[in-house]
C-alpha cells in the first residue's frame, strides 16, 4: 500500500517537460502573431475615426464661425506691426508681421473660447503677444481637436519655430490640420498689391464666403491633413515671412498641385498623413472624405493663360471657382 502511495504522489509532483514547454511557448507566439495586426489594425481604426471626427468639428466650427461674421476666417491675419527693429515692412505693399491664422478664429467654435479670451485675439496681434513673455506659452497649448491620432508629432512643434530672438525663440502647439489655399502660394504682398486669387479658400487675408465657392460646397476642399514627417503646422498662425513668405505659409497651408503623401521635393507645401492610401479632408459642406492617394493629379494647364484650367481632378478639387466639372472621388 505504501508502495502504491509513493507512485501515486510522484505522478501528482510531475511538471513540464522541457519539450512540452517549448510547445507551449511556440504556441503562444504564434497566438500573438495572429492576433496582434489584427489589434493594431483596430487601434488604427480607432484613431482614423478620431481624425475623422477632428475634422468634422472643425467643418462645423468653421461654418458657424462663417454664421456670425458671413465669411470664413482668413488662412491668416495681415500685422501692422514690424517683426522686429532690423526687418523693414513697407506697409503700402505688404504687411509681414507674423499673424493669426484659420485655426486661432475658430478656437470659440471648437471649444476654446476660454483660451481664446486668454490670447487676446481681437486687441492683441500675435507678433505683440509673442513678444511678451508672460502670455507666449499660451501658443504652446495642446490642443487634441488639432491633433491627428495617427501622427507622431511632438505637442511642441520644434520643426515650424517661431524663431525670432524677440519672439523668444519660440516653438508652438502642432496642428495637423491644414488650410487649403488652392493650386497657388499667394503671399501677403500678392494679396495687398494685387489682389492675387490662388483660388482656395484660405490665403493670407482671405475673406472666402459661401457665396464665392461657385463650383459647389461639395466639391471643394477646405481642410486637410499633414503629417510629422512633413514638419505637420501650427495651430497659432504664421510667423513673419522671410523672402517670398514660402516658409510661413507652410505652417498653416497647403495646395493641391502635389501628389498625396509625395515625399521630397514640395511635399512641405502638401497634404500627408500616416494613414494608409491616403488622407482626410474636410470639404466645404462640413463633410469628411477619405483622398486616396492615387487621385488624378495634373499640372497640366487646359489654357495656357489661365492657371485654374488644371486638368487634374485633385487640383480642381482644391479650387472653388475654377468652373469645371469633378467626378466621383
């Protein structure tokens, strides 16, 4: 009986074997490997909803703002006031100081009225406020409306500083949603000298309203993504233009001569995102697309004398008055 008892506890005490428990880890593993593409791609799902969703509200942001002052925004604010002693602004050309841009005027709209009040936008221009000490960290909030879920951008964006020694050497809060200025750079000199139309809605100066967007709501961007990679934007505004203003814009505009996601090259002045195949844009209409990245795109111009005659259907879909039909995208 004893005998019986010691083998009946010695099968109790048996654990793994060496061999069973690599079977066990290799099972595991590749578990893991099954499962996890499919989570990351839920994850993934999950954040281009959000982005989405980031959009729509600043579609409907920007159309109330449209509601109480009969225009949209303008991409951003001309300053009467010089970027610093040693940069001369000839004010009967051009205006140069850095200044507000889309996204500051409709931070009432999308829920930040309180820092809105803070930032002093209808009394105090942004080359003033980033000149003071005391209210310039106020531009580098985080603000997740402006923040594709996607990206990998900093909060600060160290890529687009303000880097004036009198603005403080500044970076500011990152957005990675920008305007659409049309299929043309139009600086503020062009704007205030003559009148220079790159046929978005968002330039500097700009006063688009519904009205003017001749070719349908529905058929015209208004938003769009950009990503880290390429230096994403800035919520605030502008810094003051140096040489054609090129470098300025690019912090809160965009055109549609580019591809989609191109790398190189002009991709600073594009629309980008980390999703696969393409990228979001919210359209005149509030409404959201998903742009793949292989839409017809053609710089080619149908008249040679006119710059809205590009033939490509991403480019006319970037312009609000160019007149020509769109197709399905």
């Amino acid at each position: 009986m004893k005998n019986d008892q010691i083998v009946q506890r010695s099968h109790r005490l048996r654990g793994f074997t060496l061999i069973e428990l690599l079977v066990v880890i290799a099972i595991i593993a590749v578990l893991v490997a099954l499962l996890l593409p499919g989570v990351q791609q839920a994850r993934e799902a999950a954040r281009r909803t959000q982005c989405k969703n980031n959009l729509k509200q600043i579609g409907l942001a920007l159309h109330n703002y449209h509601d109480i002052y009969n225009t949209f925004p303008p991409g951003n604010a001309l300053s009467v006031q010089t970027p610093d002693p040693g940069y001369t602004v000839n004010l009967t050309t051009a205006n140069r100081a850095a200044g507000y841009g889309w996204s500051t005027y409709i931070l009432p709209q999308v829920d930040q009225a309180n820092l809105y009040n803070q930032l002093n936008v209808n009394q105090l221009e942004l080359c003033l406020l980033m000149q003071d000490p005391i209210l310039r960290p106020l531009t580098q909030t985080k603000l997740p409306v402006y923040r594709c879920p996607s990206d990998t951008a900093p909060d600060i964006n160290t890529g687009r500083p303000f880097s004036n020694a009198i603005f403080g050497n500044t970076s500011v809060g990152t957005s990675n949603y920008i305007g659409v200025e049309g299929i043309l750079w139009s600086h503020g000199v062009d704007w205030v000298k003559t009148q220079t139309d790159p046929y978005g809605i968002f330039w500097p100066a700009s006063r688009v309203r519904i009205s003017d967007i001749v070719d349908g709501t529905s058929n015209t961007l208004m938003v769009g993504e950009r990503n880290w990679t390429n230096l994403a934007g800035v919520w605030i505004g502008t810094r003051n233009y140096t040489g054609n203003g090129d470098v300025g814009l690019r912090q809160q505009l965009g055109i549609t001569n580019w591809k989609i996601n191109l790398n190189g090259g002009n991709s600073p002045r594009a629309f980008h995102s980390n999703h696969v195949g393409g990228t979001h844009f919210v359209l005149a209409d509030g409404s959201v697309r998903f742009v793949s990245e292989s839409i017809y795109l053609d710089n080619t111009l149908a008249v040679p004398t006119n710059p809205s005659s590009m033939l490509g259907l991403y480019n006319r879909l970037g312009m609000r008055n160019d007149g020509n039909p769109v197709s399905d995208f």
